[in-house]
C-alpha cells in the first residue's frame, strides 16, 4: 500500500487505557499511519467519513442506544474493525459489572464487541502492549500471519480467562512450565507453583491475555474456531 | 449565557461490581476506572482497605508507593501536554513537540513497569504495602533515568511556558480568571486527616442544577461533589497554591502548575528512591481480612481522590464509594467557561484536565447547540 493506512482509534466505554497505549506508540504509528483519535482532536464517527482500520476499545453499553448506534456507524464505516484490549475482545473487568450505580443505576448489561457487532480481530490485553498496535497493523496491510490468525480466532471466542487456562491447558496435561502466562498477567494472578501455573482466583480479571499468550492455548483457539469452524473441544 | 459540563461515559458501575468481593480483587478492579489514573485509584483503594483492616505499609513500601503515584502524575500530566499542546502553543512548534512529550512519557513508562510493574494498572501496588522493591542495581539504574528525563522535560517545560510560542488561545486563556476556594490534603501523597471526608457530599447534576435543564443536560453520566456545601478546586493549582504558595488565578496560571508540578515530582521521586533500603521489606506480614470501615485519600493527577470501603465479617467488601477529583472541578469548570470568550470555551474545561474517560465525552461547553 503506497499511501498511510487511515486508523481510527475510539473507546466506546472503557477507561482509556488501551487508547493511551495506541497513542503512546504513535512515533512507530507516524510512518504507517494517519491516526485519527479524540486525543488528537481530528476524530470524526458522524458516519460522513470512512476508515481503513478502526480500533475500538472498551465495553458496550447495552442500556445506551447512543453507544450501540456509534458502534454500529463505526462498523459500517471502517473496512477493518479490530476489537481492541480485553473489555472490546473478551470483556475482562466489565464481565463483573451489574449496574445500579449512581447516576446511571439502568447501566448494567455490558457486552465485549465482539458480541454485538461483526468483529475482524479481537486483541486481549489490559491493555495490549504499546509496541503491538504498529505490528498488528502492518501485518493487516500485508494481509497474513500467525498473529492475524489467532485474533481472528479470538472475535469467536468471545470470553477468556485464567480459569479457561487451567482447564484447557494445565489440567489435560498440555502445559510444558514455559512461564509465558505468568509474565504476561496484568494483575499477577498467575504463580509458578511445582512447575506449573496456577491461578490466583480473586486476582483474576478475565482479561484473557494468558490464554493467548500461552504457545498451546493460542493453538487450540486457531484449531478450534479455524481450522475446525467453530466445534468446541 | 450558561455553561454546562455534561459527560457521556457509560457508567460501568465500580461501586457495587465489587460488592461481596475479596480486598484483593478490589484493587485490581479499582484500578481499571481508569487507564490515565490507574495507580492513583490503586493507592487510594489500598489505603482505604488498609484502614478498614487496621494496618499501614512499612516505611519502605509507603516510600515506594508514593514514588509509584508520583510516576502516575507525570504520565497523566504528560499525556495532558500531547492533548492541550496544539492549543496553546503556535502549530509550527506545536507537533514536533507533541511527539517529543510522547517519547518523554514512553520513558516514563519503562520507570513506572520497573517500579510498579507495569507501566498501566501497575500491579505491583497491594494491600499491606508493594508486593516487590527493586534491587540496588535496578534503583541506581531508576534514579539515573529519572534524572535524565527531568533534564529532557526542563527542554519541553521552557518551550511550554514561552511566551513567544503561545497560541492565541493562550494568550485568551491568561486573561480568563477563576477564584474558587482551593483544596489539598498533601503535595505529593494524600492525607485523610486534613480532609474530613464526610463533609464532602454528592449530587445527581439535576439537583446540583435544579431549573429547566435541556433534557441531554439531564442525561450527564458524573455526579458533582462539594465540600462543606462549596465549590473547591482541586489539582495541580490547589496544591501548589496550598503547600508552596503559588498564586494565580488566570487558566494558563493553572496549566503553568500543571507544567511545574511534572518538574517537582520527578526531583521529588529521585529523592525517595535515595531512601529506599533494598534489603528491608514492602510490605506488612501476617495480613487478614476484617470488618471495619476505612477512607483512603490520594492526590490523583486532578486533585483529591477519595475511596471508602466498608468490609464486612467474611472480610468481602459491603459498601464501596468512589469520589474523583473531576467531580469537585465541574462547578468550577463551569464558573470558568461563563467567564470565557466562545472561541476558547471547549478549551476552558480541558485546561483543568477533566478525567479522559468522563471528559472526552464531553460534548458542548459554552453556548447552547452543537459545536
């Protein structure tokens, strides 16, 4: 592609944490990408403006019809959607959510957005490593890769978590103690303990980064929503 | 004319997600408020389990956790340069600089993953204290960096408060004052005792504004909170006004402290890693859950930061209140915008660097009707 990819970068109900790692890693973004965010003032999601890649962030509001509508105008406006950290992929923190706070006590169904519009890559994380977004994009534009795989795999798995870990991987008997969950836990909800990981369970967030982190649990989402089209097990 | 500061953000609804749950989830969860001040909510989730429970950190988990929130401070108010940077200072300077900040907040971050283990939602920041201290070779390493990046920010500082870079605006904003009463509880920690925390009360904004207000107006998801029944400004100002005697009262007054303020917590976290002893520990031994009711008070970014928690007999959270700095600022913010010209109104509130995940909803400020 000779000209930037246009990127759109918008959180549609989170804490701005994964918009602030793509916007931390806009000096590699410069090169490859006109990046278009609230932080940079230039965003535009009336529907009058269309993008190659729109990376939304957060948990959608289902009591909000004004969320839902500016989901679904970003959708129809971006050729690629990538579900982006754990609430958008998976729902982490969001899953526990159940509304009657103050003043919006009626907020209480959240769903990730992979589960309420048609999603191209879901990226867990919380958030997802700065350095990821430029790689992740450029393999978009170059259309393949392991990576490009594996997140597409994830939009259909829909939620993650230590405990899916636990029962696809260490209990069967698949876990080789290489250690990859437990760095790349967000909250440390993972200990190393004769070898293998186990989960910490009121640490855990269900941010989902352990599962595809782990070399044998990345392969099975491939196997299983893939290769396999969706038969679980 | 009015002024109104309405926010759009869903409210996710910390406050009773973590009913029934245990201390050690809370934290994570608080957390997650927000990705800009993760750790100040963090802290302040701590402290307030920890006096609900009765104990405190050790000398050196405390100097390690204020050395973490002032980390947390310097990204927020970097990452609020790279959001007011192209307002106040002329475009050509304007996006060279905005990268600059950039580069200088991604090494802050490598300070913040070092210390507190991750440079968002840093986990290292637990009940009891800071679950690991840095070795002697790491924090030599630490200071080293921290040092180097107080003198490349110095560079980024003299262009910031240059006069013959400003904008137009920045010149709108120095004429624009706002006196409203100014509240602190610490320069760079948080005091719950020069705070009483239940003179501070919440309000739905249609009660904090009573009269016909315009149905969207209605609809704002913050809730506005006053102390002794006043407006406060809280945030960079309030502290240095209170603790160092800074007085100014114009908006680009409050952007200046804003800007100082990175200065003197970078000098001030080179200061506490010098006493932190690697050998001794961070973190209080033999802890257990217990009821009680405990308040934790935090200098966030924006200002005072108040979390209180009731745990009940099993050691769960019962009762759970959050109360944010932005919800002090909204009167204030919106005395401020009355005072401005139109031209600079959606810039008033974002000088007082509302909280991003309520203010960049924000959607009209200033004359009613679409900008």
């Amino acid at each position: 592609m000779g000209s930037k990819v246009r990127v759109l970068v918008h959180d549609i109900g989170g804490c701005e944490g994964c918009p602030v790692s793509v916007i931390r890693a806009l000096p590699e973004l410069v090169g490859i990408a006109d990046v278009h965010s609230r932080y940079l003032g230039n965003e535009d999601v009336s529907g009058g403006v269309t993008y190659d890649i729109s990376v939304v962030t957060g948990a959608v509001c289902i009591n909000e019809p004004d969320v839902v509508g500016r989901l679904k105008v970003i959708r129809e406006v971006s050729k690629v959607l990538i579900a982006y950290g754990s609430c958008a992929s998976v729902g982490g923190i969001t899953r526990f959510c159940r509304g009657g706070q103050e003043p919006r006590p009626e907020h209480r169904t959240y769903q990730p957005v992979t589960a309420v519009v048609r999603v191209d890559y879901a990226v867990p994380g919380c958030p997802p490593a700065p350095t990821f977004i430029a790689s992740l994009i450029k393999s978009i534009v170059k259309g393949g890769g392991y990576f490009l795989k594996l997140f597409s795999a994830v939009v259909k798995a829909r939620k993650l978590s230590g405990f899916d870990l636990l029962d696809d991987v260490v209990l069967p008997g698949l876990c080789v103690g290489c250690g990859a969950c437990i760095l790349s836990c967000p909250t440390g909800a993972l200990q190393m303990i004769d070898g293998k990981p186990d989960l910490v369970v009121e640490k855990c967030i269900r941010c989902g980064t352990c599962y595809v982190r782990c070399p044998r649990a990345s392969q099975l989402l491939i196997r299983r929503y893939i290769q396999l089209g969706g038969v679980k097990g | 004319m009015d002024s109104y500061f309405i926010t759009r953000a869903p409210v996710r609804g910390l406050e009773t997600l973590v009913r029934g749950k245990s201390p050690i989830f809370v934290i994570e969860a608080a957390m997650r408020i927000c990705g800009i001040c993760h750790a100040a909510h963090g802290i302040a989730s701590a402290e307030a389990i920890e006096d609900a429970v009765g104990v405190a950190p050790p000398a050196n988990g405390r100097l390690l956790r204020e050395v973490i929130g002032l980390l947390n401070r310097v990204q927020s108010h970097l990452l609020h340069l790279v959001l007011v940077v192209p307002d106040i200072v002329r475009e050509e300077f304007a996006s060279s600089l905005v990268l600059d900040v950039v580069k200088l907040l991604n090494r802050v971050n490598d300070v913040m993953a070092r210390i507190g283990g991750a440079p968002t939602h840093p986990p290292n920041i637990v009940v009891g204290g800071v679950s690991r201290a840095p070795s002697e070779a790491g924090l030599r390493e630490v200071v080293r960096k921290v040092k180097e990046i107080l003198k490349d920010y110095s560079r980024i500082k003299d262009v910031v408060l240059d006069e013959d870079r400003w904008s137009g605006k920045a010149f709108a904003l120095s004429k624009v004052s706002v006196n409203v009463e100014r509240l602190a509880t610490h320069p760079f920690y948080g005091d719950r005792f020069n705070i009483d925390v239940n003179d501070v009360v919440t309000l739905r904004y249609p009660r904090f504004r009573e009269g016909g207000l315009p149905e969207v107006v209605r609809a704002t998801t913050s809730l506005v909170a006053l102390y002794r029944g006043r407006a406060v400004e809280v945030g960079p100002r309030a502290r240095l006004d209170i603790y160092r005697g800074l007085v100014g009262s114009t908006l680009m007054d409050l952007q200046r402290a804003r800007v100082e303020e990175v200065s003197l917590a970078l000098t001030r976290i080179t200061e506490l890693l010098g006493r932190v002893s690697t050998g001794s520990s961070t973190r209080t031994s033999g802890l257990f859950f217990r009821r009680g009711a405990g308040v934790g008070v935090f200098e966030a970014p924006r200002g005072v930061l108040i979390h209180r928690v009731e745990v009940g007999d099993e050691g769960r959270v019962k009762g759970y209140r959050v109360i944010v700095p932005t919800m002090f600022n909204i009167p204030v913010m919106e005395a401020a915008a009355k005072g401005a010209p139109v031209s600079i109104a959606d810039l008033v509130p974002r000088v007082f660097d509302p909280c991003v995940p309520c203010s960049t909803h924000l959607i009209e400020v200033g004359e009613w009707g679409p900008r």
